[in-house]
C-alpha cells in the first residue's frame, strides 16, 4: 500500500491543536468588506475550530500525516 499524501491545499487551511481539534479561518472575509458591517468583519476575525465530524474527515482524508 502506497503512503498517503497530505493534500497540499489543506496545510494551509487547517491546523491540529494538541487535543486533536482542527481549526480553520473564517469565511467571508476575502472580499466584499464594504457589504460588511463593521461589526461582522470585527467578528469574522481569528480562527474557529471545525464540529467534531468535519474534523475527523479532514484528519482522515486531507491530513493523514498532520
């Protein structure tokens, strides 16, 4: 059986904290800010961490090595 390649795309998306939790950006924050109210841009700010099955399969799936 070959080894499994991280998915290059998501080792920059995402990152494993030590409890094994995966954290990710927030969205809607690439473009289109003057739609936003200031208050929604202050809150999109920092990270946020994935619901448990979401992260299990980005463990899973996009990094097996992480």
């Amino acid at each position: 059986m070959p080894k499994l390649k991280t998915k290059s795309g998501a080792k920059k998306r995402f990152k494993i904290t030590a409890t094994g939790k995966v954290l990710h950006a927030q969205r809607s924050k690439r473009h289109g800010m003057i739609k936003r109210t200031n208050k929604q841009i202050r809150q999109l700010r920092g990270t946020r961490v994935l619901f448990k099955t979401d992260g299990d399969n980005i463990q899973k799936y996009f990094l097996p090595n992480g």
